[in-house]
C-alpha cells in the first residue's frame, strides 16, 4: 500500500516544520521600555504588518492605551481583543491573551520571577517574530543568553 506512507507523512510534516519565531532585541531601560515598543509597532505597520497581526505585552504597568480601554469595562476591553482587527495592549500575566504573528514586549518592570515568565510564555504566543525591548543584561539573566 503505498499510499499509507505518503499519507503519515503528510500528517508529520507540520509539527516538524513548525519553527520557532525570530527573536530580536531592542535594548531600553524600564522607563524607556514603552517608547522602545511603541516604536517597534509603528515600524512593524509602516513595514506593512497589520494591526490584527500585533500583539504588545508589558511586564510592569499596563500600557496607556490598556488602561484607557479597560477604563470603559472588561468586556469591551475583551471584545476588541476577540475581534483581532487591531494591535492589542495587555498585561504578560494575562491568561486571556491569544497569540498572534508579532509579539512585542516591553520590559518596563516587574518582579524578576515575573519576567522570567512572562518571556517564555510570550514566545509561545508568538508566531513568527518577538521582540523584547528591555535592559539586554537583566533578561539574559533571566532567561539566558542562549534561551
């Protein structure tokens, strides 16, 4: 039966190309870690990346634009979150968040177990591209130069 061969093997070839994503570094400090993440978008989308596409996580206090959309309710916080249509802000320790292509990080503070989870964990969301904008030797201590 030689189709039964092709047919596993089909079955196989997805796990097994399945890469891992692209990580890059922008070095900021914790007060600059913002401003280096939102750069990182807007070159992303001036790149042609859409917004759908974009996913912001921080590890200290919540984005500006996060706070202001929760300042209208968790709901419609969420919904815009399910809708995909646009770069969504959200806090590294939300269990809720979705992956998505790009996600860009910043490192703006946050207890050091925190982080250390938070990076992980944002790899698994990320499709094809991380970005983590933060002090090089704080993460790379915390997550390893190799990892």
């Amino acid at each position: 039966m030689p189709t039964a061969p092709a047919a596993s093997a089909v079955k196989a070839a997805p796990a097994a190309t399945k890469a891992a994503p692209q990580i890059q570094l922008i070095p900021a400090t914790v007060d600059g870690a913002l401003d280096a993440a939102d750069e990182a978008v807007d070159l992303l989308l001036d790149s042609g990346r859409a917004p759908g596409e974009i996913l912001v996580l921080t590890t200290g206090e919540q984005h500006p634009w996060a706070a202001h959309e929760l300042s209208f309710g968790e709901a419609s916080y969420w919904a815009q979150h399910d809708a995909g249509d646009d770069v969504f802000y959200a806090g590294a320790d939300a269990d809720r968040v979705t992956g998505r292509p790009v996600v860009v990080v910043a490192v703006n503070g946050g207890a050091n177990d925190a982080v250390a989870r938070a990076l992980p964990e944002a790899m698994g969301r990320a499709g094809t591209l991380l970005i983590v904008c933060g002090d090089p030797e704080r993460i790379n201590a915390l997550i390893g130069p190799g990892a």
